[in-house]
C-alpha cells in the first residue's frame, strides 16, 4: 500500500470533453497569420490535444490543407490521445481526423470508459461526495457533517457548499468525535444510491452468462482446535460424492500408520505433511460441494491461537460460520473457558460479518455423551448468553443442531431415533432455531439479505500470483464484475482491464456478489496488486491512515492493563493488517449495574468492558469505509501478543484532499 498515492487529475483537454456532445477547444493564443513570403514564420504554439474548432463555411475548402499543421498541436502526453493513437496502429494523421470527429470516438467502448472516468475525476475533486457519509468533501463540508442533520434521500447528490478556511484534520476529528452522539448514524440517513454510477458496462441479459444461477455460500468452519472442524469438513465433502471411495480408503490406511484412525477424513482437507503429522489445520483449507439448491465453497479455518490470523482471513470472507463445539466432557469446557478458542472464533466470526452462525454440538456419539439431550442442552444452555454478549441475535441468527461429524449422523441424513430419540421431536417443536433435522438441510435452508449486485464493485484482495499474467483472487463483496470492465485498484488508484474471469475452475463472463473468484488483470505484476488491495468501480473507496472509531474493549495483554494514547496493535480489517497506534481517546462509557451506562468525555485510559471512540493513525493507507456506508469494509478487530482485544467499526474518515 502506498501512503503517498495522490489521486490523478484529468488534463485541460481530456476535461473538456462530454459523452456525445462534441469537443470544445481550451482557449489558446491566436497563432499569427501565415506569411506571403516562402514559409520563414514560427512553428505554431504547442497545445493540448484538441480538435480543430468548427471551420466556418469559407474555410471548410482548407480542412485537409491544415491537417498537417493540426497535427503538430497534438500533445503526444496526453492519456486520450494515447487511446486513439493506439486504436489507429500509430496513424497520426488518421487518429489526428478522429479527435477531429468526437461523436464517432463514441463508438469504442475504451475511449467511452475514459471520458466517463474522467467525469467521475472531476466530480471527485469538486468534493461532491454524493452525501453517502463516507467522509468526501472538505475539511468544512465534513464537520458540518457531525453538526447538521445527515442529508435527506431527496438532497443526496446534492453539491457540497465549500466554505474558505484551512483547519487541522486532527481538530476536525478530535471536534467530529466529540459530537458524534448529537447525529445518530443510520444506514437508511446515509444509504447511497449510486445506480447511475454503474452503467460503464451493459448488464447481462442472460443468467448463462453469470455462471451457475444457484446461489453461492462460503461457510467458515471456526472453533477449538480437536473440536472436529476438518473431519466435519472431509465427511461433508464424502457424502455429497465430492471424495470417491478408493482416495477415502487411503486415507483410512494412512491414518492407521500414524495411530490416527480416526483422523482419516481430516487428511481430506488437511493435506500437507505438518498438518497430518500434527493433527493441527494450519492454513485455511478450500474445498467446494454443491446441492440442489445452492452452491458451496468450505473453508477450514485452523483452532488453534497461534493460527488465529490465518482464521482471521478465512473468516473474512464467509457468509455463514459453523461453529464446531466438541460434546466430550472436557473438551468443551476447555474450548469454552477464558483462553479457549471457542470465545474468541465466535466473537470474530460477528466482527468479520458473517450473516448466520450454525452451532453444531459435535462427537455426540462419544462414550461419554451417547447422545444425551442433557448435555446437548447443558452446551447450548452456555452459549447462548455468550453469543448474545457477542452481538448475535440467538433467536434470529443462531441455529443449534447436534451432530456426530465422523460417522456423519445429522450432517446429510437424519440420526436415528433409536440413537437419538429426542431430536426429531425437538424439530417438530421448531426448537433451537431450526425445523430442519441435518445441517445440510438447514444449509440449505438459509437466505442471505443485502447482496447489491447493482451496487458500486468492492472486491478485497485475498491473494496474487502469476500464471501467464497476473491473477488476484477475493470474494466479491458488492456489485457485478464482468470481462473487459476497467476496475480501480485501491489505494493505488490505478487502473487496470479485466481480461479473464473464473470461478470453480471454469471461466465465466461475469460475477456477482458472494462468489469467491479469480480474475486475471491486463498489463499488470504482481508487485501492482497485493492482498489487502481493494478492486473498486467508479467512485471507488477511500484509502486512509487516520480514522475515527468505535470499539468494544474485551482483553487486554498480560503486561499491559491500561488502554490510553499510544497503545500499539496490529489492525485487521476485510484483507488487509496493518499496524496501528491509538492517538486519541475521545470518550469512554461504562455500564454499571444499578446505574446504567456512565460516559465519560475527557477520558485519560479505558479498561476492559468499556466501549470506546478514539482515533487510529495507521502505518500505511489502507482503503476501508465507514461501517455505516458499507458495512464489509468498516468492520475491524484489534490483536497484540497473540490476543484480540477489541473489536470495533469505522465511524469517521477525514476529509478528502484535493
């Protein structure tokens, strides 16, 4: 991420153009008037490349006579006659007569791209920022932000009114942060509609050309290391005929090698030498399976601490997030006592986004369980407060189910009732969230709001790597992306065509939002994109290193008790990490009981339990959003020493600089 990226300006001439409305010539100097005498006079002024202006009808007979003087006003610098010289082979002469003819350059899709870019450049620095709440505009416009009411559906768009004044961004912030209670942020106060933004390219007619019509879920499997997540993983994948018999039986030959019988569907997922001689998921693992009714991508994130990054970045891009939680006595008190990874998996499992949490109670079948309702219910009893603690709704967003993830009871097929005979009727009374008796069913029965296909293009990086050119790989997070569209990298704001598109090792025409992908970027290196970039249509996000912020202290580090300016942790947010430093401490607010919250306003330090504004100075720009314009890039978590300690989201962006 580069912290001195500016934003580019479009070139005098480049400016002057508008869709289909002809071409206007920036003033110049009158060249003098052609001598009689054998041709001695001065070369004409070097200009920007314009057109000819309109030749009246006396000099229309002198059009060609004078192309070749034309010519040599061209400036050979300029991003739009680089676009047609190219389109020409290098004609100069022939591309110097289509500058001269701007509604038949609207013909090609790339010299239309450029000119609406170029629109869309020149709005952005008249810092207009459409009233989306993303913090545009300048220095005034954005602290009038915090004291007026937000803006109406009916003035969204409206011109921002620029007031004289050079004011300090960390005032305008500090000032921002104190009066952030007097406007109450609202996603409807702010929601953008950014439709007219997103006709660079045509929308598909067809479904065929947006891939499989079913929808796609990814499904993050998180929690305590030995709690069953990859053997859950592998049977899932063996019962929905995505392993084949002969490859199971391997593994099962392997597994009794290394004493590990039961291990044989983990080397499912699990598949490199460390893992299986550890019995410990290190990197997240990918498989894909499908029903009838959906499509899914698995990811199987590592439990144990010292892999919560990795977990981090498998959850980051999940839709719904299962939840395993071992049923042996111990094991789930372990995983679910302070220090355990139960708490932690689940708390940043809601941070990262996810839509839904499936809890499956699993090793039911276990000697020590034997499928009894007490234990199922003495879990369940545990966790729902937790959850709720969490920011999870355990009525709407939590589903519980029991199951048995080695001989695959209630994943795919329903348990027995001779085994179980509770939990069909515990179904049929719409117990526990759920009226579905397997996880696969109840998979399937999920619905996913929110997804804005028409929406401006948000794709964060998850990784990169060469394979005739240059491959970066994310899940779509917002609007639809289709071969041949120019995208913008972020925070370099470059540019960059979309050559190839592929999803499930096919390729496709386009994509649309929760589809995990590969797309392949003309003319760019893997030093151009890098993980935690975001792929962005016009008007792409921000890319900042100062933020406003509100957050929920939950733990803090052995040798460090006190929250206060200059703490130091690493920042996670959608893809990216970056280190971060608290500057400011703007208010603090405490609940104690009997006495409801208690705020202070000119807070020193904060301890754990209180929620938080303060301001973060990042060590590099990264590009995020306010959570109240989209949520998925203005969610956060704070980590130190192997611990997350806060989990938060981004209320303020400073102002926009010219």
């Amino acid at each position: 991420m580069n912290p001195n990226a500016g934003e580019w300006k479009p070139s005098a001439a480049a400016a002057s153009w508008t869709p289909g409305g002809g071409f206007t010539a920036p003033p110049k100097k009158a060249a003098p008037a052609p001598p009689t005498a054998p041709p001695t006079a001065p070369a004409p002024p070097t200009a920007p490349p314009t057109a000819p202006p309109p030749a009246s009808e006396s000099s229309t007979s002198n059009t060609d006579s004078n192309s070749n003087s034309n010519n040599n006003d061209i400036d050979e610098s300029d991003p739009l006659w680089q676009i047609v010289i190219k389109l020409t082979n290098g004609d100069k002469e022939k591309a110097a007569k289509m500058i001269a003819d701007p509604d038949s350059l609207m013909q090609y899709p790339e010299v239309e791209a450029f000119l609406l870019s170029q629109e869309n450049e020149e709005m952005d620095v008249d810092g207009d920022d459409g009233g989306n709440g993303n913090g545009d505009g300048d220095g005034d416009d954005w602290e009038k932000a915090v004291d007026a009411p937000l803006p109406t559906p009916s003035a969204v768009g409206a011109t921002a009114t620029t007031t004289a004044g050079d004011a300090d961004d960390d005032a305008q912030m500090e000032d921002a942060a104190k009066q952030m209670e007097a406007v109450k942020i609202t996603p409807a106060a702010i929601d953008d509609d950014d439709d007219d933004d997103d006709d660079d390219e045509p929308m598909a007619d067809d479904d065929e050309e947006e891939g499989d019509p079913r929808e796609h879920f990814n499904l993050v499997f998180i929690g305590h290391v030995d709690a069953g997540k990859s053997t859950l993983s592998g049977n899932i994948l063996y019962l929905t005929d995505n392993v084949d018999k002969r490859t199971i039986e391997r593994y099962e030959r392997e597994a009794k090698e290394r004493n590990r019988e039961s291990w044989f569907l983990a080397f499912i997922m699990d598949t490199n030498e460390e893992e299986r001689a550890k019995g410990k998921t290190v990197e997240v693992g990918r498989a894909q399976f499908n029903t009838d009714a959906k499509r899914y991508t698995i990811l199987d994130a590592p439990g144990h601490k010292n892999y919560v990054p990795n977990m981090i970045m498998g959850a980051s891009q999940a839709d719904v997030a299962v939840l395993v939680i071992s049923a042996r006595k111990g094991e789930f008190e372990t995983g679910f006592d302070r220090g355990g990874q139960t708490r932690e998996h689940a708390m940043l499992a809601k941070t990262l986004g996810v839509s839904y949490l499936v809890v499956v109670i699993n090793k039911m079948d276990d000697p020590t369980v034997n499928w009894k309702k007490e234990r199922f219910d003495e879990c369940v009893g545990k966790l729902r407060p937790f959850l709720k603690g969490c920011g999870f709704r355990p009525k709407k967003d939590v589903k519980f189910i029991p199951i048995s993830g080695l001989t695959g009871a209630n994943v795919k097929d329903e348990v027995s009732t001779t085994e179980c005979p509770w939990w069909s009727k515990s179904v049929a009374k719409g117990e526990n969230n759920t009226s579905v008796a397997t996880l696969i069913d109840l998979l399937d029965s999920l619905e996913i709001q929110g997804r804005d296909a028409k929406g401006a293009l948000r794709m964060p990086i998850l990784d990169r790597y060469k394979d005739s050119g240059t491959i970066a790989m994310g899940k779509i997070e917002s609007g639809t992306i289709r071969v041949g569209m120019k995208i913008t990298l972020m925070p370099t704001r470059v540019q960059y065509k979309v050559d190839k598109l592929w999803s499930d090792e096919q390729e496709i025409k386009s994509a649309r939002p929760g589809e995990n992908i590969l797309v392949k970027l003309k003319d760019c290196t893997t030093d151009d994109v890098l993980k935690g970039f975001v792929m962005c249509t016009d008007p792409p996000c921000r890319a900042v290193d100062k933020i406003i912020v509100e957050i929920g202290l939950m733990d803090m580090p052995d040798n460090c008790k006190i929250f206060t300016a200059g703490f130091q942790a690493m920042f996670h947010s959608h893809t990216c990490e970056e280190e971060a430093t608290i500057t400011k401490l703007f208010e603090t607010t405490k609940v104690v009981k009997g006495k409801g919250p208690i705020v202070n306003k000119k807070p020193a330090f904060a301890n754990v339990g209180m929620k938080i504004i303060c301001m973060l100075q990042l060590e590099r720009t990264v590009p995020v959003e306010t959570y109240d314009h989209m949520p998925f890039l203005g969610r956060f978590t704070l980590r130190t020493e192997g611990k997350t300690i806060a989990i938060g989201k981004i209320m303020k962006l400073p102002p926009k600089k010219e």
